[in-house]
C-alpha cells in the first residue's frame, strides 16, 4: 500500500514538474583599459621653418639651392623628416608645401666655404624628356632628379630632352636634346692646390653659369673634341656638331677658348662674342652673337635668375640682423621674388 502511494506520487510529479535547463551565469564584462598614451616628439616652433611652396618644374633638389643653398643626402633626409605628409621628395607636384629648416641655410656661409662644404658630386635639378646615365662597367639607367652624380658618369638626353646640373654648389650646367656629356672633375685638386671642376662634351649644347666669386676657387673648364673653354665666372654656352667642330657663345663674363692645332694660343671671348672651333682644332677670331635670345633661353635666364637671387637676399638679411635701423630694406628683401626662407614664401617660383 505504502509502495503504491510512492509510486504514484513520484509520477505524478514527474508528469507536472517542467525539465530544469541549466544556464551558465554570464561572466561580466572585462573592464576596459585606457589605451596607453603615444609618446609624441615635442612639437618644434614654428619659428624654426620657413615655408615654400612648389612652382612648376621646382625638384626637391633645386628648391634646396634656391631656399638654403645646398642638396645633400642628410639635408635631403632632414626634409623629409620634417615634411610626414611627404612621402617621396622624388614625386613633388606644384602646389605642395614644404617646410624648410632655417638651420640648414648655408647662403650666409662666404663663398670659400659654400665651396669647401660642397660633396663632390653634380646634383640633377632637372629631367625634362628622355635622359640615360651611363657609369663605369654598368648598363644605361634612366636618369633622375634628385640623384647625385660622380667624376666618370656620362649622361645622354634625348630629342627634346633638358637635363640640368649643380657642382659646386654654384655651377649650373644645362644639357639640350641629343648632348652626350662626361663629368670629367669635380673639384679635383689633385694636380695643384686650385680646385678643378671639368666635363667633356662629346656632342650637342651644353649651357654653363659659373657664379664670378666662384670662378676662380672652381677653375671651371668645358672640354670639346677640338677645344678647351676655361671660365672665370661666367655665363657661356658650347655647341659639338656632327662632324667635332664646335662654337662657343658667351653671354656674359669672359672665357678663354684654347683649340687643339694651338693649345698654347688663348682666344679670349668676352660678353656678346663667339667662335668657332674647325675640325682641325683651329679658333676663329671673336665675332658678336646672332640673333637675340630665344623665348626658351630667356624663360631659362629667369630661372637662373631666381636660383642666384637668393645669396644677395641673404646678405640683405644678414645686415638688417646687425643693424636694426635697416629692418625696413630687410621687409622690402623679404617680399621680394628671391625671398629667403625667413619669411614664409607661398607664392610660385
């Protein structure tokens, strides 16, 4: 009976009773770590920088001559550093803005020292066109801006190619369409104590501007087939035709021009004069230059021009620093279009 009664209660309860589920309690939820803070480099003033902005046909390379006087790797590196929105100075479009560092100008240097601080390598401002360099036991490479270059490389341009060079910090040498040139020295003193920059031209034209108080401490020489053009700070211009003859133009200053049938014979060529050089090696006597200069030449004068305004900018600014009382021709230098980094400089050069 007793029996009976159990098992009837524990059915029923087994018929009534919901199944029981089993729920894992929820773990609460991690807290949430503050993310550590970044570790930022202090923030340099502004007044450390300059500003400028980047005109059509401006490289990295040459916005460094104008605005501090040089191109380096370290200076290169320095300004990338600066500039994190740049990515590749090699890729600058017109219309960026680079900040440059004060302390990297070097146009208050004297001229013996912006000589004797420069590498000896030829910097490439710019690549216009079709251009190959061409080094010792290495095949052809495109040639590009911003890239040094050493005694013994050879460069050939293009039809419509312009290539243009700086060595010495001051010579500006600029290659036409089918030029084939060689570095021959730079600033190689190893015959005498006078520094020697020199390059061959073994054909097409090839422009040259040699700062004046740079001429002499550079003893700057274009080599020809059939003639030698020795500068003393100057603006000059030599031609390689075909057939190894020659002409050399000079546009200001003085060159002496000496041919291989009398190497010991100096023509002297002033400002407005050219000759020509035959293939014997003979100098004609100088004659005025033909012809006015061309759109494209002058065009060219105006860049030069503005590359070269800097250093007389710069002594302006350096003597408004020592005497406050010219601070009014320091403003007037400042808004000028050779505008040193000292003020911020927005406008296209």
């Amino acid at each position: 009976m007793l029996l009976s009664l159990a098992l009837s209660l524990g059915l029923a309860i087994s018929l009534g009773a919901s199944p029981k589920t089993t729920r894992k309690k929820a773990r609460p939820a991690p807290a949430v770590q503050p993310a550590p803070l970044a570790v930022q480099a202090p923030s340099e003033p502004d007044s450390l920088f300059g500003t400028v902005k980047v005109g059509p046909s401006q490289t990295a390379s040459w916005l460094g001559f104008r605005h501090l006087g040089t191109w380096t790797p370290e200076v290169a590196s320095r300004i990338l550093a600066d500039n994190p929105q740049i990515s590749d100075l090699d890729q600058l479009q017109p219309g960026q803005v680079l900040r440059l560092r004060k302390s990297l100008d070097q146009r208050g240097l004297a001229p013996a020292q912006q000589v004797s601080q420069a590498i000896r390598k030829a910097v490439v401002t710019l690549v216009k066109g079709s251009a190959e360099l061409v080094r010792a036991d290495a095949p052809p490479t495109p040639l590009r801006a911003n890239s040094f270059l050493v005694a013994g490389d050879r460069i050939s341009t293009g039809t419509g190619a312009i290539v243009e060079l700086i060595i010495d910090n001051q010579s500006v040498l600029r290659l036409r369409d089918k030029t084939i040139l060689q570095l021959v020295a730079i600033q190689d003193s190893s015959n005498d104590q006078k520094a020697r920059t020199s390059v061959f031209l073994e054909a097409g034209r090839v422009w040259s501007k040699v700062r004046k108080w740079a001429g002499p401490m550079v003893g700057f020489q274009v080599k020809m087939p059939n003639a030698i053009a020795g500068v003393h700070g100057t603006t000059f211009e030599c031609f390689v035709n075909e057939d190894s003859s020659g002409v050399v133009h000079v546009q200001e200053g003085l060159v002496a021009v000496s041919g291989r049938a009398n190497k010991a014979l100096e023509v002297a060529v002033g400002p407005g004069k050219s000759v020509q050089i035959n293939r014997a090696g003979e100098v004609s006597s100088p004659e005025i230059l033909p012809g006015k200069p061309s759109i494209e030449d002058r065009i060219e004068e105006q860049r030069e021009q503005s590359l070269f305004e800097q250093n007389s900018a710069r002594l302006g600014d350096v003597k408004a620093m020592r005497d406050p009382v010219a601070q009014t021709r320091s403003d007037r230098i400042a808004t000028s279009p050779g505008s040193p980094i000292t003020q911020p400089d927005l406008t296209p050069k």
